[in-house]
C-alpha cells in the first residue's frame, strides 16, 4: 500500500492561515472529497468520521495548483461502515472518536448521509475556522459567533463580484 | 440564505431533510455559481437561451449510455419507459382525451448515486373540462419510481402523487420478473391510475371543505 502524498488539510490550511482562502476555494475542495465519497458509496461503504485530519491533500504536485486541481486523499477508515453494520453504541467514549458526530448517526435509514453532513462540518471549518461544538443540542451552524461568521462570508463573497 | 439553508439540512435533523450526497453537490455548484463571474455575466442573457441547449439532449440516450446501453439494467430501463409511455398514451385515449400529460417521453432520472437501481421520472397530468366560460384544467404532478434489485431480475414499478402534504404511492407492478414485467400493462397502469386519481381527489375535497 502506497503512502498517501501530500499534508493534512489542517495542516495545510495552518500553513496557510484560516482566512486565507475564500468561499469559491472552501466549495473547491468539499466538492473533490465529495466526488471521492460518491465513489466509495457506490461500494456501499461509508467513512462515518471525516475531518480536517483524515484528508490528505497534495498542493505541491502541479505548478500553481487551484484547490480544484490539487489531488485529495480520504485516510482513516477505522470508523467506516457499510449498509449492514449495526449501529454502534452513543457513549462518551465512541463519540470522542469523532471530529464531528453527526446529529442522525444513531437513525440506521440516515447512515448515507452522514458522510455529507461531515463534508459540510467541513466546509463550515474552512470558512470560518470553527471546530464543531461537542455539545451539540445547537446545530453547528446556529452556535454563538458562527451564524454571524457565515452572513459576513456570504456578504463579503457577493460584494467580490458585483 | 443559501449558506445557512444548506447548513439547516446538514446539522438540522430531525427537523430538516437530510443532504444525498448527490443533493449536496448540486446545491454547493448552485452556490459556486452564484458567487462566480460566470453568473453575472449570464445576468443579461435571457431565460430561454439558458435553457435552448437542454432542448438538444436526448435524455433517454444519455441515461442509456450511463446505465450501459447493452446492460442487462439499461435495456430493463428502456423497455419500462415504453411500457410507461405507450401505458399513458392508452389512459387518455381511454378517457376520451379529456386527459393530457405534458411530457411524452418517460426520462429516467437515477436517485441511486449512479446504480441506476433505483430511477424517477415527473410528469403532469393534465385534467380538463369544458365549461359555459371556456375549458378549465387542473394539472396533477405524477412521478413514476422504478426500482430494479441488485441482480437485475426484478422489477417493481410505483407511480405516486402529493396531495395536502401527504404522499400517495400506489405500485402498478411489484418485484415481477425483468423477463416479463410490461405483460398487460396498459391494463395494470389503467387500473392503478384511476385509483390514484379517486384518493388524490378525495383528498381534495377533504382539505376544500
């Protein structure tokens, strides 16, 4: 098995700072992990615990690279699951294992779309360098100080263009 | 807006329907679009020209070449749009044409993520009437689902409706061989689609009075 190339997207966007890339960058690269899911759920198979960690992203591999063109890789299957696995336990300890624990993991008929709700976990931490709450009796999105993140990015990402 | 519906259906549930992965990539390109230069400078075009190059594909061969035009699923898609299309055909003209869909052709659209297991097609039917004041029409949006099992060898087909939020679904063939599902289908189609037109139409009534 071959080492995946290239840094964490973390680390990437450490390297970079958190503001550094804009809307249109952020949509870039949810887009390329979500064409890899569609890939992987054909298989029948579900990752369950994407994060900013368990992407690997290579930047370095063309001249210039836009978000859209840099090779991405999915790592740390550990907590995937297919159609047939059974739920697994609520616990502290397995929701610890996770960056984002999706509100529907325990509902089996929504296991597919756990996946695309990390995709947009992901998509609101590279907007606005959010990690989601532990506690999540708020969604992501309404926590304190995020909503208004998300308005200043929308109005910024409309005022770009006009 | 955009944004914060998308994260509503993302982090929401139970409260908003959850994202497909298929759904998702779609919203997300509506918003790239949005913020990208491409859109403004489609602004000035007009709607029709946005749409004239949709009127130049050929959905069905484009489903055909995507299923697999010589698979086993691909041809059990084709041969269920004819029934379905020759089946509405037969409806109306057993209504003495008082009723008329507006879409000739059945268009498969895959819900599976790419299986093409599991496919849609909308429609509207059309009912009219002939009034002291001029013909009065009412349109009914109609979709037919297929399902097809994983081995290819059966094949159910539903055809369903909403009506006051609610989802009428009734199967005009169930889990029947692909070898022989279109056998008296006219008739199969006929029957189930008179009953979904009484349920749908007393429904109606119910919420009217």
């Amino acid at each position: 098995m071959n080492r995946a190339v290239g840094s964490t997207l973390r680390a990437e966007m450490n390297k970079l700072g958190q503001n550094s890339i804009d809307l249109r960058q952020s949509i870039e690269i949810v887009q390329h992990i979500i064409q890899i899911l569609q890939t992987i759920h054909k298989k029948q198979v579900f990752h369950q615990n994407l994060s900013p960690d368990h992407i690997i992203i290579d930047r370095n591999s063309v001249l210039n690279p836009s978000f859209r063109q840099a090779p991405i890789v999915l790592i740390s299957f550990s907590q995937a699951q297919t159609k047939q696995d059974e739920v697994s336990d609520n616990d502290e300890a397995e929701q610890s294992k996770f960056w984002y624990n999706a509100r529907q993991k325990n509902d089996l008929q929504y296991r597919a779309t756990i996946d695309a709700s990390c995709v947009c976990a992901i998509l609101l931490w590279l907007m606005t360098g959010i990690q989601p709450s532990a506690n999540d009796s708020n969604p992501f999105h309404e926590q304190n100080g995020v909503h208004e993140k998300i308005e200043s990015i929308a109005k910024a990402s409309s005022k770009f263009q006009s | 807006m955009y944004l914060m519906n998308t994260f509503d259906r993302s982090f929401g549930y139970p409260d908003y329907p959850l994202w497909t992965l298929s759904d998702l990539q779609l919203r997300l390109e509506s918003i790239y679009e949005f913020v990208s230069l491409s859109f403004r400078r489609s602004e000035n075009q007009s709607y029709a020209s946005l749409l004239d190059k949709i009127l130049d594909i050929d959905r069905q061969e484009a489903i055909r070449s995507a299923a697999g035009r010589e698979s086993e699923r691909g041809m059990i898609l084709e041969r269920a749009a004819e029934a379905i299309d020759q089946a509405k055909q037969a409806f109306a003209h057993h209504e003495a044409n008082r009723f008329h869909w507006s879409i000739d052709r059945c268009e498969w659209v895959d819900i599976s993520n790419g299986l093409f297991n599991h496919c849609r097609s909308d429609n509207i039917l059309t009912f009219s009437k002939l009034a002291s004041k001029g013909t009065r029409s009412f349109p009914i949006i109609i979709s037919f689902m297929i399902k097809i099992s994983d081995d290819d060898q059966q094949v159910s087909i539903t055809m369903m409706t909403s009506v006051n939020g609610k989802e009428v679904q009734i199967p005009i063939i169930y889990r029947e061989d692909q070898k022989n599902f279109i056998e008296n289908f006219n008739e199969k189609f006929i029957n189930e689609i008179k009953l979904l037109i009484s349920i749908f139409s007393k429904e109606y009534q119910i919420r009217s009075k």
